[in-house]
C-alpha cells in the first residue's frame, strides 16, 4: 500500500445516521482503514445503506461529518469524489440499452481529463475480474440479475483501477454487493474485493446480510442495530460476531466453528431464540 494512502482513513467524526423527520438510528464516531475490508451489518431498517451513501457523499449526515483524504465530502467536487471512491447501490438499473462493455466504460468517466494510457486494457481486465468478459457485447439489460450485478461490479472496478497520481487512498462502497449472486459467485465477489484490499491498498466498505460471509472476508465490521447504546465503531469481525451479539441482534441461536486449515470462523445458525 502506498503510505501516504495509509495515512488517508475514510473518517466519521460524530456521524449521524437517518433521514430528515424520522429518529435517528445510530451515532458512529470512527473510521474505515485502507488496505482493509470493513463490513456493516445489521438487521433491516438499521440505517446500513443510509450510512453507505453519507460515506459516499450521497446524503448528508443528519449531525458530524464524514472526512475523504482529510478532507470533509462536501469540500470535493463531483468528479473529484469520483476519482477517489466508486460507489455500487443495491440497484442499478440501466434505463437504456447499453451494452456490458459500455456500461463499464462509464466507470472511466472521471478520467476523462486525464485518460489512462490503458483505458481499453482497464474496461477489458475489469470485465475479466467479475467474469463477463464474455458478455462485452450482451444489451446489459437481457442479463440474469447476477451477470447485471458482476457487471455493476466490474464499472466499479475500473473507476478506481489505477493508483490516484497523488498517492491518495481509493475507496470501493458496496451495498449488498452479493444479494444477486448465487453461492459461488459470493464468494468469489468477496474473495476478488478482499484481495483488492490487501494487495492494492484499496479501502472496501460493504453492506452485508450474511454474517459467515463478512467472518469469511472482512476484517473489520461495524455493527448497527436498535437498542444498541453508545456510539458505534468498527471493531475486528471476529471480535463482534459472538453467538451472544447474534442471538441479542438477530434473535438468531448460533455456533462458532473452525476449519483445520485456518479458514476464519464460520456461525452456523441454529433456530430462533425462545
């Protein structure tokens, strides 16, 4: 990982989470590391997504502020916020008919001043990385909602393909990224992110229902649910899964297992609590 980008968290400094006229659901006061893949989790209705899109600029906190490279959101222009982070929302529904090539090439929109010398390579690596490359010239529209969903995946990889010339951390926002997908193609999403992390330094910050998955792939989860007091923070995964955390959340009985070759810790879900 590049130091400089290291030292650029994605911060939440006394962070509001909800919308205008409703409660609010959660305070989280901590911050997303680089090089790392932070989950948040936690039941329906816990303002997850509503936090995704204040960590992606979308909606304003309702207190705090969200800070990019030191910097708060609001302080960024559009396409400068889109060079840093790329965002993939639980839809993506594409109004015309576009084809799978094309709707990744708009991934590379806020290059555009500044174009890659590898543009061509990026749409097409990016395409091979979610596997639908074969699917370049398919009307994104006539596709399964897993192939739409990896190649959402894929335009999202390639806005942030390459390091930002100033060194400056990049970010990959996903909201429920594997809901579409079958069982395979979750963890090899999930297996292709982690590596991202861990190998270019990319910060990746996940809404995820499946709680083996984020023990599997995340690093560090951050948990939001009604009833929890004080002020939220992102905790290691493993650390905050515990079978009590589960059964007081989900209301979910659980039980941890190991695998011998040093696979995290899965939960197999029992039957609910009584």
């Amino acid at each position: 990982m590049n130091p400089s980008a290291a030292d650029h968290p994605l911060v939440c400094d006394q962070v509001g989470v909800g919308v205008p006229g409703r409660p609010l659901l959660a305070t989280v006061n901590t911050q997303f590391a680089p090089g790392r893949v932070t989950a948040i989790l936690g039941p329906n209705g816990a303002g997850k997504s509503t936090l995704l899109s204040m960590l992606s600029g979308q909606r304003a906190p309702r207190a705090g502020s969200v800070r990019l490279a030191g910097k708060v959101l609001s302080a960024f222009t559009a396409l400068d916020l889109a060079r840093h982070r790329a965002v993939l929302p639980q839809e993506t529904a594409v109004a015309f008919d576009f084809t799978v090539q094309e709707v990744v090439e708009m991934g590379r929109f806020p290059h555009r001043q500044r174009p890659s010398r590898h543009e061509a390579r990026i749409v097409h690596d990016a395409m091979a990385a979610t596997g639908v490359a074969q699917l370049a010239g398919r009307s994104v529209n006539t596709l399964s909602g897993g192939e739409r969903a990896r190649s959402h995946l894929a335009r999202a990889l390639a806005q942030i393909w390459e390091p930002l010339p100033e060194g400056a951390a990049r970010w990959l926002l996903l909201d429920e990224p594997t809901a579409a997908l079958d069982l395979a193609h979750q963890h090899q999403a999930m297996a292709l992110v982690r590596r991202w992390a861990v190998e270019q330094g990319i910060g990746v910050v996940a809404v995820l229902h499946d709680l083996n998955l984020a023990l599997r792939y995340a690093h560090d989860s951050l948990l939001l649910a009604p009833g929890l007091s004080g002020v939220q923070m992102v905790r290691a995964t493993a650390d905050l899964l515990t079978p009590e955390t589960i059964a007081h959340v989900w209301g979910v009985r659980s039980v941890r297992v190991s695998a011998a070759d040093g696979v995290p810790q899965c939960l197999v879900a029992e039957n609910l609590v009584a």
